[in-house]
C-alpha cells in the first residue's frame, strides 16, 4: 500500500496495525478516506467500523474494506455492514484508484 501511496501525488497514508490503534488515529486525524482490513489482530474490521459509524468525528468519512476473502457473498456482506466499496488482495491498483 505504501508503494501505491508513494506514486500517488497530494496523498498521504498514516496506518496502523491494529484497529484500536487505528480508530484513535481517525479521531483524531480525520482522514479523507480509510481503507480498513477485514482481518486484523484483536478487533475486525468489521467491528472497527460499527465503532467509526458511532463516533461523530468519523462517522461522515468513506471507508473502503480491504480483504483476501474473494469468496461469493464477502463483498455484499461489507457494503451491508456500511463500508463504500469491497477490495480483495492482491490489490488491484486500478479498482483502488477508483475507488
């Protein structure tokens, strides 16, 4: 993602490798968008973003779902839980991008 990033101009990425972590960041730094994976340590991704749609800081701020899971039903099952747009690893540059 950092590779992705680094080609991309006017955009900037801070991380996080927990979702604890991560939700402290989006508090307090706003970001325009957050690509959040499925599968982290701790927390998912998808109990991450049942705490970002309950905060009033960060409950405006598009967040896109990042997931190895390509299987049948996956993507359908993110966009429901509220997450703007399902992208499956490897990440396909474009499908980002457009997102």
């Amino acid at each position: 993602m950092e590779a992705v990033v680094d080609e991309i101009s006017n955009l900037t990425m801070i991380s996080a490798h927990t979702a604890e972590l991560g939700l402290g960041l989006a508090k307090d730094r706003k970001p325009d968008v957050i690509i959040l994976d499925i599968n982290l340590p701790g927390m998912d991704g998808f109990g991450a973003l049942r705490h970002l749609q309950e905060l009033e800081a960060t409950r405006s701020i598009p967040v896109l779902a990042l997931s190895a899971d390509a299987m049948p039903g996956a993507a359908e099952r993110a966009r429901e839980a509220g997450f703007q747009h399902y992208l499956t690893k490897p990440l396909h540059v474009p499908e980002l991008i457009a997102a």
